[in-house]
C-alpha cells in the first residue's frame, strides 16, 4: 500500500472492461476533463482479466464491488478515498470510489495527457512504418493470439519472424 498511497486521477462511471475504461478516459481527458486527487484506502487483486470479466457482468456481480465502495466512500483531506482492484498484477488495475450514490472509477495507472501525445506519436510511426513496409511480406510461424498484448511484444514478434533464416 505504501508503493501507491495518492495521486491524480479522471474518475468515470464504471467502465465495462479496462481497455475501454482507458480508452474513455483518454476520450474524456481531450475533451477537458480534469483528473481528480485520489488515495488509496485499500488493495485487493484478482486472477488476470477477472476483473473484466466482473465489469462485463455488472448487474449480477455488483456484489463483489459493493464491499469496496462501502470502504470507498467520500474524501480524505480534499482527495477520493480510493480501493484500488488489481489485474493479476501491480501494473494495471481499477481505482473505485463512490461519491453519495454515484459509483466511480479510474484506470489505473492514472492516464494522463502525455500518454495521450505518445500514442499519437506512436500511431503516426506505424502509420508511416507501414508505409514504409509497402509489399514486405512475412511468414508468421504461429498465430496472433486474440485480445491485448504488448505493442513491443508484438512487433518483436514480427521482426523476428522477419528476419529468421531458412534452412
């Protein structure tokens, strides 16, 4: 808990997966929002994507948020009591906390306006990456697995299928 006591964060009614929590914060953030000061109350991690799968199923699972946003409630010294819900691990994860009878969310870790700039920056590179690649063709030798990955995972992936040599 001491490793992620407060900080800034947009706070959005619940999302129905993580990615698309992120994705409307970013959405939200270019069209001014403000991120909000937050601290963490609590912490308790879930099995990888569990935590999607609640979401995707909120109506018969709110019980299981329920016991969060009890503890959630209000502010502390002008900042969101938060419990943050992990994903299988420390990198990503759901701040909750409710407000009266408002139910909130945000994507953790906190997305922020230059994050937004470096995935612009990003999407214009492989824009152009892509140009570049023009009829390039490349043998991959397995599948691409369905759902989220690394982006440098993947395009690791695809370099060294590019580069492999034949026997």
């Amino acid at each position: 808990m001491k490793r992620f006591p407060s900080g800034q964060a947009v706070f959005l009614p619940l999302g129905r997966t993580l990615w698309t929590l992120r994705r409307q914060t970013m959405q939200a953030i270019r069209e001014g929002a403000r991120p909000e000061s937050y601290t963490i109350i609590g912490e308790e991690t879930y099995f990888p994507d569990v935590l999607d799968s609640i979401l995707c199923d909120l109506e018969t699972r709110m019980e299981e948020l329920e016991q969060y946003f009890e503890l959630a409630f209000g502010k502390s010294n002008g900042a969101y009591r938060c419990f943050i819900l992990w994903n299988g691990n420390d990198r990503e994860g759901l701040l909750v906390h409710r407000e009266k009878k408002k139910l909130l969310c945000a994507y953790y870790p906190a997305v922020t306006e230059d994050d937004i700039l470096k995935e612009q920056a990003l999407v214009r590179q492989l824009q152009g990456l892509s140009y570049l690649s023009g009829s390039t063709e490349i043998n991959l030798n397995y599948g691409i697995k369905r759902g989220r990955c690394r982006l440098g995972d993947l395009l690791k992936l695809l370099s060294e299928q590019l580069e492999e040599k034949t026997e």
